[in-house]
C-alpha cells in the first residue's frame, strides 16, 4: 500500500515549456487535490477532482490544466511553465465524495519544481 | 485567501519541554485539522477537531477549541527533537464549503 505517489520528485524547466506532474492514489479514494507551497505562504488548493471525468477549480487555478484519468490517478499539467510556478506541489486525497470534504487529506511526497 | 492562521511561525524549545501553537481563523467551520510536515517530506494529518468538540487527545497532543474566539490551540506535551516539523491548521469555510484551507504554519524545532 503506496498511498499517495507523485512523479517526478524534482524537476527544472525553463520558461515556456510544459511538463505533466503525475499523481497517483492506491486508497480507492474519491477526492484528489492538487496544492502549491510557497515560502511563508501555507497550501493554496489549485484544482480539485470529486470524483472520476469530474475537476473544480481552487483558489489558484491560473495556468494550469489537471485531468482525473480515472479513479487512481490525477495530473496537474503546466501548458507554458513560467518563473511564478516555481513552487513545491503536492497532491492530496481523501475519502470525499463531494470533493468539499473535511475528511483527512492524505499527502504525496510531492515535487519540487524550477522554472528558470 | 487563508481561512486559518498559525501563530507563532517560529518556536524554539529544548527537548522535555511542552509546545503550543495556536490557529486562529477568520469564519464559521465545520472542523478544524492539525497537520505536520517535517522537512522535503509531504503533510500527515494529526487530527481532526469537530466545531462541537472543545478537546481531543492524541497521544502526547491536545487540541482545543474556542468557537467563540475562532482559535484553536495544539499542544505537544514532553517535547523530542523527532517533534521538529512545521505544523499546520486546516479549516473549511462552514456552509456548504468543505474544501479545507491551510494557514502558514508554525515551525518547531525542539532541541535535544
């Protein structure tokens, strides 16, 4: 039992170029999460998914696309990377079926990336 | 927006010491969690306090709750330097928003 997978764990892009975070659960949960970390700026929610063919947009949705393949995996694709997206992502499920859950989340590993 | 804040963003304590840190938040919710992420790594979830629930236990945690001061504190009794992470709230927004909000969190360093 993996839990919450993400790859890759580190990545460097430069500007304008696109990458696909991968993020994949082995709960059988219904909710997935996308969130960036900044320095002394918390969790901010990017997209979320309720459930499989369904995503939301969260407090920061600008510039990215995700995509809920089917009910284990949810990719968070950045089309045209720029220096802002520098951050640390980190993918999130949870038992939710309506997506607006307060169950815990549990988190991935996360991945680390650049954008020159 | 961040529904909750921690405070303070830095505490230092020596090992055996307890730790308390405090969130306080803005609106109404349904719970409030506590969270740790020790450093490079990904968030665990401590535990979940319900908005009619005044203090939970956990271990050597405590979690309390004043839905009047929209506050809540957690405290970690008999510090160890494996207790060194930085900690953080999550709360909803009430109503019929469930999406969990997280504050900037308070980092712990415990001193052995």
């Amino acid at each position: 039992n993996a839990g919450v997978t993400q790859t890759p764990k580190f990545q460097v892009l430069k500007t304008g170029q696109s990458m696909t975070l991968q993020c994949a659960q082995d709960m059988n949960h219904n909710s997935m999460y996308w969130y960036r970390q900044d320095p002394g700026m918390g969790l901010r929610l990017i997209y979320y998914s309720a459930s499989e063919g369904t995503t939301d947009k969260g407090e920061v949705p600008n510039g990215y696309n995700v995509s809920r393949l089917n009910k284990r995996e949810f990719s968070l694709r950045l089309e045209s990377a720029a220096p802002s997206q520098t951050s640390v992502y980190f993918c999130a499920s949870n038992t939710g079926t309506s997506g607006r859950s307060t169950d815990t989340q549990y988190f991935g590993p996360g991945t680390r990336l650049t954008v020159l | 927006s961040q529904q909750g804040e921690e405070d303070p963003q830095a505490l230092s304590i020596q090992e055996g010491e307890n730790a308390t840190m405090n969130c306080s938040y803005k609106t109404s919710i349904n719970n409030l969690q506590w969270y740790r992420q020790n450093s490079g790594r990904g968030l665990v979830h401590l535990i979940l306090i319900r908005s009619n629930e005044r203090e939970k236990h956990s271990g050597r945690l405590r979690v309390t709750l004043d839905t009047s001061k929209k506050s809540s504190s957690l405290l970690i009794t008999a510090s160890r330097a494996a207790d060194t992470a930085s900690y953080f709230c999550a709360t909803d927004e009430g109503g019929g928003s469930y999406i969990p909000t997280f504050g900037r969190g308070t980092s712990l360093i415990v001193h052995p």
